[in-house]
C-alpha cells in the first residue's frame, strides 16, 4: 500500500539520475552500477588518506577526509552510486559502546548483554557523536553537485539485527551465537536493545537523507543465521518499523534493503518490509529473486567479489550472465557482497567497460 504502483509518477522518475531512475522501478539500461566497499584497502588512493588520518574511526569522524575517499571511486571510475564512508559499527560507537578496529582482526567491542548496559547507550546520535558523520554527507553532496554528476549519494546504516550481533557478541563470529542466543532466552531484554537500534538508526539515516543523501541502505549482513521465526521477529519486523518511519518524515527518499544470505525469506522481507530496492547477495540466484519480489522493486547484486579478483575470462562470464539475466528490469549493478581488499583496481575498470557496454 505504501508502494507507488509500477510506472507511477513519484520525485525520483522525473530527474535523470540513472540509479534513482532503476529505483523508482524503471528498467534503465545499461544498468547504474556501484560496487559495496567501494571505497577501501584495494584503492592506493584511499591507504594514503587512511594513514594520514591515524585509525580508522578518526577516518570516519574526519568530514573532510572521510568525503575525500567516499569520492575516489567516483573519481577513478564514475561510479552511479557514492556510498557514504563509514561504518555500521558507528552506529553502537557513537551511542557510547567502546570499539576499536584493530589491524587484521577485525573490530572489538565491550559486549553489551545487560539491561544495564543498554539502558546506558544513547540513541541522540545524530546532534552527538554522530554529528561529524552528517556533515560528511553534506560535503559528498555539495561536491557531486559543484560538478553536477549523476552519482548518487547512498547513505547507510547496518539493520538492527546484524549491529546487535557485533554489539552482543562483542566481535566478528561465524554464526554470532551469544547474539542468537541472547535472542532466544532473554527475548525481553534483546527486544529493548533493537528498539533502541530502531529509535537510533531512523534518526540517523532521516538526519542523512536531510543532509543530501539521495537514497538509503541497509546492510543486513548476518540476516542469514537465523530460522525463519527469528527472522520475521529480529529482521523484518525492525526494518519494516524504520521504513515506516522514514516514509512518514521523507516519503519520496528510495530505500535498499539488503538481507545477506536470506534465501527464500528474500520474498518476505521484499513484501513485508516494502523496501523499494532489494540487495541480493552472491549465492542467489538472480532468475528466482527476480520472481519472489515485485516487478517494480528493483534488484542489486550479485557479482562475486572473489570473480573480480580473478578477473579475466571469468569475471567476463560472470557478469555477462548476470547482465543477461537481469536485462529489462528494474536493476542496479553491484557485486554480492564487500569488495575483497586484494583487488586489482584494473579489474574494477574493465568491469565498469563491461557493464557499461550493457
Ligand atoms: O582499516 C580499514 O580500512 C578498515 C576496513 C573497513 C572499511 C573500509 C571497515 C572495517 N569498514 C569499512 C567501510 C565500510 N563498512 C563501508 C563504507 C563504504 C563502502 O562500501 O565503500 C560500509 C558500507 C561498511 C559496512 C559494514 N561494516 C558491514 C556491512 C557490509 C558487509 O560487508 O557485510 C559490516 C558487517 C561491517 C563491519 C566491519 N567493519 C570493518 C570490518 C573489517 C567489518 C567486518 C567485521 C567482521 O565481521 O569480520
């Protein structure tokens, strides 16, 4: 009900920027494309920026360097999509939860499984801690437009199920087991640490889309561990209340959920959420999520990220076969998860060739 019907006038249809046109559900052809962990390690350009700014939370908090390596792949390719650079972990960082990226394994955070605990973090984020982040989306879009670019600014924030996971379990896990566990036996509890997350990551992502961010993502990356119950409770039922609220503030703004590893719960999440654009990761395939959502919600994905470091012959297959797949949909070019940091920035430019040549 709350989704324009196919072809139906909304904001978006009427201005010629490709990847909005793809989500307001038009079939735009060669498809927009961007790629997920665009801006990172793989990029010469971007190490040097990151050593200049020390860690790399004081890289997120810079707006002046952290706009700097959001723009180096629009810059080194065009890409039609700017991502915001930052993390889903600032979300939990900027409430007031401890955190560290630490070299080589990963980010490190003070568990949080008390009610004290939660009721200790502050989900003001957006005039507080979170306030440097903001003014990046305001610098990205003030210098997309100085030369008028058809990028897209995304902005981003992790859903409430995959940040609890990191802020439960206090670190990277396979199978986030304190998370699911916390879920299963102490419902109550984890219940009031989503909302908070709910209460936190509307304002921040409405805070993104008044700074300049054209569309808004949000990363469900461990949406894959749970059974299906879980998932309607922990997944769906959350993004579904943040989509809610950002509609009612900001209808018009286009919002890509992306539920990594969901399989056939992708058709749920697609209905019951009601997300214009649906991420898909890379071991889906893309003929069977084109059936399970509907012709106007348009789809991104689903490159291996281990096809383009190959590249080549198989990177070349890979894509055309996706390219082939998805032709005459409502579809937005993208790999099926984060860009592996190993890379060769070369084969990301002979991708944007192919794809490009539709
Ligand atoms: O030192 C460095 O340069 C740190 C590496 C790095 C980078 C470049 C991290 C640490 N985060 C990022 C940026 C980032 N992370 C972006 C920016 C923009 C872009 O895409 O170009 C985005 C959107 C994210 C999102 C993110 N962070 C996710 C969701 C997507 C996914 O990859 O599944 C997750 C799970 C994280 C947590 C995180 N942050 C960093 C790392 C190494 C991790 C993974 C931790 C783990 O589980 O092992």
């Amino acid at each position: 009900t709350e989704r324009p019907a196919p072809g139906q006038a909304t904001p978006s249809t009427t201005q010629s920027k490709p990847m909005l046109r793809a989500l307001a559900g038009e079939a735009v052809w060669p498809p927009p494309m961007w790629l997920m962990r665009q801006a990172g390690r793989y990029l010469p350009e971007y190490r040097e920026v990151r050593a200049q700014a020390g860690d790399f939370i004081a890289l997120c908090t810079n707006p002046e360097l952290a706009a700097e390596v959001t723009l180096q792949p629009i810059r080194r390719y065009g890409m039609d999509g700017a991502i915001l650079f930052s993390d889903i972990l600032m979300v939990p960082w900027a409430m007031g939860q401890p955190l560290r990226f630490a070299e080589g394994e990963g980010p490190q955070l003070a568990p949080v499984r008390t009610a004290a605990a939660i009721e200790a973090l502050d989900p003001a984020i957006c005039a507080g801690n979170a306030a440097p982040i903001i003014q990046t989306v305001r610098l990205v879009r003030a210098a997309l437009d100085a030369h008028a670019q058809k990028t897209t600014l995304i902005g981003f924030a992790g859903s409430p199920w995959t940040v609890a996971c990191y802020m439960v379990e206090g670190h990277g896990s396979r199978d986030f087991a304190a998370a699911r566990g916390m879920a299963y036996g102490e419902p109550q509890l984890f219940g009031k640490l989503i909302r908070t997350l709910v209460e936190a990551t509307t304002a921040y992502l409405l805070a993104q889309a008044e700074a300049g961010a054209e569309a808004l993502m949000l990363f469900d990356s461990w949406a894959g561990t749970l059974s299906p119950s879980q998932f309607r409770r922990w997944v769906i039922e959350p993004t579904g209340q943040i989509v809610r609220a950002i509609r009612k503030v900001n209808p018009a703004i286009p919002i890509i959920g992306f539920p990594r590893l969901a399989g056939p719960m992708l058709a749920e999440y697609a209905q019951r959420t009601g997300v214009q654009c649906l991420g898909v990761d890379t071991t889906m395939d893309l003929r069977w999520a084109s059936g399970a959502v509907e012709a106007h919600q348009a789809l991104q994905g689903n490159l291996d990220p281990l096809a383009l470091v190959a590249g080549g012959m198989a990177l070349e297959a890979e894509a055309r076969s996706i390219l082939g797949t998805m032709r005459g949909r409502p579809y937005i070019f993208n790999l099926g998860h984060g860009i592996e940091k190993v890379t060769p920035p070369e084969h990301v430019a002979a991708l944007v060739r192919l794809v490009r040549t539709g």
